[in-house]
C-alpha cells in the first residue's frame, strides 16, 4: 500500500517542481524576450501609455504627446508637420521611431540613466513619471524662411553657427505629415505610409543629411582654392582660364558654363577665377595640385567622416582612385564627387570660423518635466583646417563673389556677405543649383548651403546664383532680423 502513495508524492513532487521551474523560467529568465515581443500588447500599452516628453524650438513645441481616451492613454502629435519632419522623425505603433525620436528615445521616453534620480522620485512621491524636454538649437525664424523660400521645389537647406556648430536650420523638401504616421488607427497607418514609400519624390528621405547624395557642382571649388592657398598659391596667383582645356588622356576638352576664357590671355588670378566661377582654371588647378592633396583638403572639412548631429548622416565623399581626366572634373565638383548640403555649409562655416570646423549640433539642451537641466551640449571642435591667414583671403575672395560676380543675388543691404555659386549638371536631367555663403563676413552669425534639385523648374535655366542665392539670402536675414 506504501509503495503506490510513495509513487504518486513522487509524481506530484516532480509535477510541482516542474511548475515552479517553468514559472521562474518565464517570470525571469525570459522576461525581457517575452516584454520585447512586438505582438505584446502589454508591453506597447505600458510603452506607448508614457507621457513622452516634447521636441521644442523657441520653446515651442513641434513634437508632443497629448492625453488621449483610448488603451494608450497618450497620442504623439506634431504641431511642427512637415516643417519639422525631416528633424524630429515621427513615434508610431506600428512602424516605430525614426529622426530624433529614435535617437533621443530614451530621454523623450523618460528611461535614460540620465533621469535615474527622476524616476526614483516620481516612484517615492506617486508622480505621473514623464520623459524628458529635448530642446533643439533650430531658429524657428530661419527654419521658415528656408522653408518658404525652397517652396514646392525639390531640395534642402542647412543653416549653422560657425562659432558653435549649432544647427540654426535644416529643412528637406518635400516632407510628409508625421501625424498622418503617429495615430493609433493602424489600418490608416499603414496606408499613409505605403503611400509616402510608394512616392517617386521621396518624401521621407532627409535630404539635408542623407539619401542620394549631390554633386556640388562649383562650391566644391572653395576646397580646391584652400589646398592652393595651403600650398603656395595667393589670391593673386594667375592660373591657365582658357575658353576649352584639352584634358590629357582624353580626346574630349572641359568648357567654361559662359564661352570664351577667363581673362586677357587665357590667365586669371585666384580670387578672380573664384570670383567667375571659372572651371578651365579650377580643373587645372585640381590636377596641378594632385589628387592627394585635393583629398586631403576635402577629408578636413569632414569628407569620409561619419556624423551623428545626433541625426546620423552620411559621409560626403571625395573618389578614391582617380585619372588626370577624372581629377580635373572632381575639382570642379563633378564626376564622381558626392556631398549633403550639411557638408557644403561645414565648407563656409570652417571658412568664416577662422579656419576651424565646430561639430554640428542639433540639440540645445535637455530638461526634466520639471524644467532642471539634465545635458547641455557644449560646442565641440572637429578640426582646424587652415590657418586665419587663409580663411582671411578664402573670405576676402568670396566677398567678391557676391559683391560683383556669380553671386549677387545674395547681397544685402548694409551687410558683407560672403558666397559661392554651384551648378552642377547631370546627364540627362537639369542641373542642381547650388549656394553656399556667410554673413557678416566680418563677424559671421550665420553660415548657410542651399540645393535646387533638377533646376527647381526653370530647366537648363537654373543656375545657382540666380536660383538657389536668394533662398539663402533670406534665411541670412532671418537669423540676422534683417
């Protein structure tokens, strides 16, 4: 009788203990794997339930969640739209964060180490825990203009600080409307973005730091003019301008954009050739100097290098292995040459900087619900490119830019603006206009780059003096209150 009782306590013992290591096993060996189920709905009730911090520029809020009547209690909105987009990205349960709300997802969703002490008080004292504010460094003022001025052009705009690196504007169009990607309808969700991925112009690319990059066309013509003036050359340096240069290795010659050459007797000084914008001189130069000191000139206003402003951006570059031929059409910004906006304005923010390049920057500070600073960014020096003595003369030399050649369009009154013009072709397609400039050139607020995509309209009629100057123009003043 013993036998068959003893038998059955073993079964049952064995039962329980199976039990409890089948429990233990799911309530903490894999806790986190089940939490991190995007099917568990738990755990998007509990994350998307949070009252998730704001992105604010001004102090006005461009991204915020807002209390809702449904199973996740809190809704994110974008009182910025399209404007903002490109920056802040959007927080969606369907297709999560992309933009700074995937990079600051920890501050914004209140669970960074940063907040520790926060969130131990909001548990002692019964507060509502909340994330952090992610102030930006972006002058909404700036941020406007850009946007208007672009219109409904293809293209992108970056403003920065040349004394801090502080992102003063950044706008891509065309943009989207990240509210149409927060809702909680997922149905509705899921459509807008079909419909945004499905869009030939590429509505949720960011233009300014990533996607297909550009050709710079002739404000690549300010890297080549600092590794002369690194090497030897003065702004008076006369340099062969003739109307058609005969590349070697090649039965095909490079032209200048207007006929005929670029001074009396086929020379022209530096500051001149700049100043016209003249390619046989640029080209020539480019293959006098050598491809490896073109380069390097390029690596140190940041080619090649991986950014995070924190937005990550893709590296601009210069080519690798390059022929005479080849050569002299990157060192007018063409053939192979590939740049973001954000790289063209690092170009004049290192010139009107005194020769150093500060770190881009797009976060002011962050602060608890509270209004305590939790992080402060301080401004970072990437590097020194060149000496004063030569961003003096690379100044000098694109004041007369603006005041009597390419770019005209980009004065203002009472105010020395420094600039250069950018065309740069494609096969096939009209060329991007480009501008790229600073002001005042003698105690730089602003430094800015602007792309007009396929000629923004006007065709083979686009240039960038006449196109993209203006736009940069404006977002200058806007900084300045002009």
């Amino acid at each position: 009788m013993n036998t068959p009782i003893r038998r059955l306590g073993v079964v049952i013992s064995v039962m329980f203990l199976s039990l409890l290591i089948s429990t233990t096993w799911v309530q903490f060996v894999s806790a986190g794997s089940l939490n991190a189920q995007p099917t568990n709905s738990r755990t998007l009730y509990k994350e998307y339930g949070a009252d998730r911090g704001p992105i604010k520029v001004d102090g006005q809020a461009v991204a915020e969640s807002k209390q809702v009547k449904d199973e996740y209690k809190y809704l994110r909105t974008y009182p910025g739209g399209a404007l903002y987009a490109p920056v802040t990205g959007f927080y969606s349960i369907t297709y999560g964060t992309t933009g700074l709300e995937a990079t600051e997802n920890s501050l914004l969703s209140g669970t960074a180490d940063q907040l520790f002490y926060r969130r131990l008080s909001d548990l002692l004292t019964g507060r509502e825990p909340s994330g952090a504010t992610v102030e930006l460094t972006l002058n909404a003022k700036a941020q406007k203009a850009a946007w208007n001025a672009l219109g409904n052009r293809k293209g992108a705009v970056v403003a920065l600080d040349p004394k801090t690196g502080a992102v003063l504007a950044m706008v891509s169009r065309p943009s989207y409307d990240p509210d149409r990607l927060a809702s909680h309808d997922g149905a509705a969700v899921k459509k807008a973005r079909t419909s945004l991925l499905e869009d030939s112009s590429d509505p949720l690319i960011n233009r300014a730091i990533g996607g297909d990059l550009y050709a710079p066309g002739s404000t690549f013509k300010l890297v080549v003019a600092a590794a002369a003036l690194e090497n030897g050359y003065s702004v008076d340096s006369q340099l062969d301008g003739p109307a058609s240069l005969d590349l070697p290795q090649t039965t095909k010659n490079l032209s200048n954009d207007e006929p005929g050459n670029c001074g009396p007797g086929d020379k022209v000084s530096l500051a001149d050739a700049l100043k016209i914008s003249c390619n046989t001189a640029f080209a020539k130069l480019g293959m006098d100097l050598g491809a490896s000191t073109v380069r390097g000139e390029a690596e140190k206003f940041g080619f090649g290098q991986k950014l995070s402003v924190p937005l990550a951006v893709t590296p601009s570059s210069f080519p690798a292995e390059l022929n005479e031929p080849q050569l002299a059409q990157s060192s007018i910004g063409q053939y192979d040459v590939r740049v973001t906006p954000l790289q063209v304005a690092m170009i004049s923010a290192a010139i009107a900087n005194d020769g150093v390049l500060m770190r881009p920057n797009l976060i002011s500070k962050v602060l608890t619900s509270d209004a305590k600073v939790v992080e402060q960014p301080s401004p970072e020096r990437l590097n020194q490119v060149f000496s004063s003595s030569v961003a003096n003369d690379l100044t000098s030399m694109m004041e007369l830019v603006v005041q009597s050649g390419t770019g005209t369009r980009a004065q203002i009154s009472g105010v020395d603006v420094a600039g250069k013009t950018g065309t740069a072709q494609h096969p096939g397609q009209s060329p991007d206009a480009w501008f790229t400039s600073f002001a005042p050139a003698n105690d730089p607020e602003v430094a800015v780059a602007v792309v007009v995509e396929n000629g923004g309209g006007l065709g083979d009629a686009a240039y960038g003096g006449t196109l993209a100057a203006p736009i940069a123009k404006q977002v200058m003043e806007a900084v300045m209150d002009r």
